[in-house]
C-alpha cells in the first residue's frame, strides 16, 4: 500500500477528519438539547439489538455519531484519536478511501458487537417461556419503569440485554488504529502519563489484547469491548483485501 503524502502537501487536518468531528459535535450538541427537554434521542439514534422495539435500521450509521451525554470525556477521546491517527492516514489514501474505512468498520464494529450481544441475550432466554420472551420483546422502557421491572431476574437481565444502547465512533476509531500500526509500525507515540515511546505496532497489540481480556471478562464495565475489536478486525480485512486487490481510490 503507498504511503506517500497525496499531492497538495500534509494537512493538519485533512477534510474528511474535519468534517466527522464537526458532524460528532453537533450531534452531541444536539442530543443534549434535545434529551434536556425531555426527548429520548438515545432511544432513536444509538444502536439497539434488532429484536429490540427500539430498533431501526438507520441506527447503525447514526450510533456512530452519538456519545455518551453523562461524560464528556467519551467525545473528547473518540474525537481526539480521530484527529491524531486518522490525519496521517487520510494524507496518505485520501478522503474517498478513508471515508470508506471509517464507515466499514464502524459497522463492523456494529455487526461483532451485536453478534456476542445475541449469544449473551440467547444464553438468557433459553430459560424463559415464549409467553415471557414475547413480552420482553414489546415492553418498553416506560412500561417496564411503571410496573417496576419485572418479578423474574432473568427477565430483567433480558430486557437489559435486548435494550442495551451502543453509542460512540470508538470501533471505527480502534479501526483506524489498526490502520495507523499497519501502515506505520514503527512510528513511536509518545503518551503523557506514560513517558516511554511506544511504537505503533506493539500499541495496536497492546490494544487488540486488552480488549479481548476485557470483552471475555465477568466484570461488565459499560464498555463495548467487543466493538473495539470488530473495528480492528475488519479493518485488517479491508487492509489486505485492498493489499492484495491493488485497489485504487
């Protein structure tokens, strides 16, 4: 895969970056004006399972540009990693090929967290009636608040499982660093709270490991691990897909 700075020189920040952070920010912004005034914009815009009544099949683009509302921190970082690896590698392909990175990913992200979301929602649901099942399927959020959840545990954990909302740009982003350790392995990046250089290669590494470690873990964090790797994952794949296929954009 060529490396080289696409003609028009090296661009701090590269069109495409620029406008995914502009469409993240004024997504957030949005969606803190609008759940203020008391409308669920989560309910229509992050990622739910596809038997969830909150489900629609736009949720798959649009969960990519939602973030956490209760941390600002979950922006910022996204936002920020977006800037610092994704610039360097859309000087190189340009902004066609890595617009079509971006997105592949983050659906792939979408697709791998929404497949172990399955096995963890069938391992629960094997053990209810199909009565039970059919009403965890059509109850919604409000209902489920005004009964105060249901009696059977195991209803409550499938609920929980089936209305789980996946937000954030971060499996596109750990796709881009994926990107990043391919294409500059041996760059070292420098880390305030870490003093020692890292190079890319081993960072990527370090990241693919610790997110499975933490994806097969007991100890659920809010975090969709799982996502990170589908990002990295399938942003390997289209690596060398393009590798061997001598794509050109």
């Amino acid at each position: 895969m060529n490396q080289q700075i696409r003609p028009g020189g090296y661009s701090l920040l590269p069109p495409v970056v620029k406008n995914l952070i502009i469409i993240n920010g004024l997504f957030y912004l949005g969606a803190i004006t609008l759940t203020r005034n008391g409308f669920p914009i989560e309910d229509y815009l992050a990622l739910h399972m596809p038997q969830s009544v909150y489900f629609r099949p736009h949720q798959f683009f649009t969960h990519m540009f939602m973030h956490d509302l209760r941390d600002l921190r979950h922006i910022l970082t996204n936002m920020f990693a977006l800037w610092m690896f994704g610039s360097a590698i859309e000087n190189v392909w340009g902004g066609k090929r890595f617009l079509s990175y971006y997105l592949i990913t983050g659906l792939g992200a979408a697709a791998l967290h929404l497949g172990v979301s399955e096995i963890e929602f069938f391992n629960v649901i094997k053990y209810l009636s199909s009565n039970q099942i059919a009403v965890l399927y059509s109850t919604t959020r409000d209902q489920l608040i005004s009964q105060n959840g249901f009696a059977n545990e195991l209803m409550n954990k499938g609920w929980g499982l089936l209305n789980q909302q996946m937000v954030g740009a971060s499996g596109a982003i750990f796709g881009i660093l994926m990107a990043f350790g391919m294409m500059f392995p041996n760059n070292r990046i420098f880390f305030i709270f870490f003093p020692i250089p890292i190079k890319a290669k081993y960072l990527v590494a370090g990241f693919g490991i610790w997110e499975l470690y933490r994806g097969l873990s007991n100890n659920p964090d809010g975090i969709a691990h799982f996502a990170h790797l589908g990002g990295m994952l399938f942003g390997y794949i289209l690596i060398r897909y393009w590798q061997r296929n001598r794509t050109r954009f």
